[in-house]
C-alpha cells in the first residue's frame, strides 16, 4: 500500500510504530504497515488521501 501511495506522489513523513504518517502537498493519511489491511481501513486511507479506488488499483 506504501509503494502505490508513493507511485501517486506520496512521500513519507515519519513513521510511528505500525503506521506511516505519508503526504502529498496538503493532503496527508496515516496507513497501517500490516500483512494484511481490512477493506475499511483501506476505504479510510484512501478518503484521507482524497484517491479513488480506480486511481489506487492503477497505482498497484
């Protein structure tokens, strides 16, 4: 999930624990680092990161 946020200009700022705190301009979203992310937790990454799901699968 950390790659194709990246591919789509994100950059990390920090990372705390098992979240990356990432931004790109104003836009910034905290994404867990697990093995696997339920499909609300995906949802809510991509909302605080104002990206589609279509923009998201285009990035993988």
């Amino acid at each position: 999930m950390v790659r194709a946020l990246e591919r789509l200009g994100f950059e990390k700022l920090r990372q705390s624990g098992s979240h990356v705190i990432m931004r790109r301009d104003s836009k910034g979203c905290v994404v867990p680092l697990h093995s696997e992310v339920k499909v609300g937790a995906l949802a809510g990454v991509l909302r605080q990161a104002d990206i589609s799901p279509d923009e998201f699968i285009a990035a993988l």
